[in-house]
C-alpha cells in the first residue's frame, strides 16, 4: 500500500519526466522589437506573437530573422499577435507568411 508521501513522490517523479519531454524550442525570443515564437526547429520556422511591450507605429515584418547565430524563416503571424495595439499604424508583411491566425489584428483602429 501508498503512503500519501509515496504517492506525492510518484506523482512529483511523473511530472519531472512529463516536463523534460515537452519540446526544448518551444521558446520566444526578440529581434529589433518584434517577438517570434519558434513553430519548428527543424526546418527553423517562427510565428510573430506578442511579448511584453505593445507594438506602435509602423512594423515591417522581416521575411527571415536571425537568433543566437540561428537564421528562420518567418511563416505565420500568431493568435492576437498585435490585439489591442491601439497605436499600430501600419505592418508589412512579406510573403513568406502563409498563415495569419485568429484575432492577430484584434481591436487594432
């Protein structure tokens, strides 16, 4: 029989070998004021998404970006990527974005 220590050990064992499965590139990073979110390190794809300054005025999305020495492709634009970013003027986007997803212009005038 489990004692609830036992229990609390197993459980605690299976969350530690749950979370160093979860994918090491499943991360964001920052270049020249837009955040990118990798969507597949091995064809080295990102998506622009939110971070924690709100975008304002005029963004240019690059086609391809480099992080750490790493080169991506820029593909998607993310869920409410520039929500409620009431100061935005105007974005371009190249055309190596293929998908825009929900709500990524969201409560943008």
């Amino acid at each position: 029989m489990r004692t609830p220590t036992n229990q609390l050990r197993a459980i605690l064992a299976a969350m530690i070998m749950l979370i160093a499965t979860l994918p090491s590139f499943a991360h964001g990073f920052e270049v020249d004021g837009i955040y990118y979110h990798v969507l597949n390190e091995t064809v080295k794809s990102v998506e622009v998404t939110c971070g924690e300054n709100e975008y304002s005025g005029s963004i240019t999305i690059p086609s391809s970006v480099t992080y750490k020495g790493i080169s991506y492709s820029v593909t998607q634009i993310g869920y409410a990527s520039f929500c409620d970013c009431f100061n935005l003027t105007s974005i371009s986007i190249p055309n190596s974005v293929t998908k825009i997803d929900s709500y990524a212009l969201y409560n943008c005038i």
